[in-house]
C-alpha cells in the first residue's frame, strides 16, 4: 500500500495514469508525446507505477503496450475509502479495468492483474466451475454449464434472464482460459468480444491476469464489470465470503 501511495503522490505519474485512463494500451511513445519529459524520465515514472502493481504490460512485437490496473486502487478504495462512504455513493466510485481475445499478435483492449492467496487448484475451479462462479459473481446467483472446449457458460440474472454468454475456445489445464464474451444484458445487436484469464502460481498466492481483446465502443463500462468480479472472486476463495451486489 505504501508503494500505491507514493506513486499517487507525483503529479507526473498521476498524468499518466489519466493518460491510460483515456486511451488504454499505450507504447512508451504515446506517453512521452504527452508530457514535456525526456524518453528517460518517462520510463522511470512507468517503471514506479509497475512496481506499485498500477500499471501493467504486455509486449507484442516490437511494441510495449501500458494499461492501467485497477486492482491496487480498488483495495485501495476498499480499505480507505469505502469505510467512509454510502453504499450508493461507494457504487459510484467503484474502478475501471477490461477484458479480452485469445489472439496471437493483436493487443487487449483492457488488462488487469490481482492477486489471490489461494492454490491454484482452488483459483482453477472458481473459473471452471457453474456452482462457484454462481457463488462469487457480483450480479447472477444462477450459472449454466462448465468451462470446457466448445462448450457454452450462461451467466443468469435473478429474475431469471441471461446476462452474459460465453463459449470457451481453449484451455491450458490450471493456467490459461480464452473464452469469447457475449454481453446479453446491452441487448440482442451487442457485438460479442474474447477473453483471457491467466493464472500463474507464486508461492502461497496466484497471480490472475484478465484481459480483453476486441471491445467496441461503448463497451468501456466493461471494466467495472471485471473489477467487481475480480473483487469478489478475491474475497470469496481468501475469506469465505464474496461481494454479492444488492438486489
């Protein structure tokens, strides 16, 4: 927490968390043509965000692509915000991430990491399984089918009508999940989008990367979406309990 702090305390590195806030999935160029700062000074500002978990990368090809994590900043929001604030108002301030596409060159739109104290045995099943995604998931109390190849998840709604439709499109057993992503809930002409989740054991934590690949626009509001989940995926296998939105 202290790292997240001292990394909010610059003014520079705050423009560029506004900067990835706007346009997501930025090169190192792209954020040095906004500031008046040299090549240099702009990769030591991302390099301290990196290390307070703030902003994430992935490279494809000769690119280095930046995003903003909202992860961090939603514990932060959690542990010194929250206790503050109404449940209406905390609705409004929850934080923005993205989603993604199980593609070989192209970038996600959107990418998060969290991290999880759990076996990745427990993270696995959470992912794959109808009855634990129905426990943890923020807005469906009801999930229709398993995650395998081919085979299509349903995310119900309480009063009964689907939310989200997904079909998975490969496995790699305990680390990798690409899924495609059907948003049912903006309607029957919404285009549907892919996604990943990544899974990498450390220790006596998992490390879960989502990303998103192939979001219209319009589509942006999806990162709430990832952020509460990842939320209440996290307090559901560390504590037992998940952040169930209020009906």
């Amino acid at each position: 927490m202290e790292l997240i702090f001292k990394a909010l305390s610059d003014p520079t590195r705050r423009a560029l968390l506004d900067a990835l806030r706007r346009t997501d999935g930025q090169t190192l160029s792209e954020l040095e043509a906004t500031l008046e700062m040299t090549r240099f000074g702009v990769m030591k500002h991302l390099r301290l965000l990196e290390d307070a978990g703030l902003v994430i990368s992935r490279k494809s090809g000769r690119f280095k692509h930046h995003y903003l994590n909202a992860g961090p900043l939603q514990d932060l929001m959690d542990r010194w915000v929250a206790p503050f604030l109404q449940p209406q108002a905390k609705a409004l301030s929850d934080l923005k991430a993205k989603l993604e596409k199980d593609s070989k060159m192209s970038k996600p739109d959107f990418m998060m990491q969290t991290f999880i104290r759990c076996t990745q045995d427990a993270l696995w099943d959470a992912l794959t399984q109808a009855d634990d995604m129905a426990r943890y998931h923020f807005a469906c109390n009801t999930v229709q089918g398993n995650v395998a190849v081919g085979e299509t998840t349903t995310f119900i709604f309480p009063n009964g009508e689907a939310m989200l439709r997904q079909v998975t499109t490969a496995l790699d057993p305990k680390s990798k999940i690409a899924m495609t992503f059907d948003p049912l809930f903006m309607g029957p002409d919404a285009p549907p989008s892919h996604m990943v989740y990544l899974i990498e054991a450390q220790d006596d934590t998992c490390k879960l990367t989502i990303e998103h690949y192939d979001m219209a626009p319009g589509q942006e509001g999806f990162a709430e979406g990832w952020a509460r989940l990842a939320a209440s995926l996290k307090s559901f296998l560390e504590t037992g309990a998940p952040l169930k939105a209020a009906m």
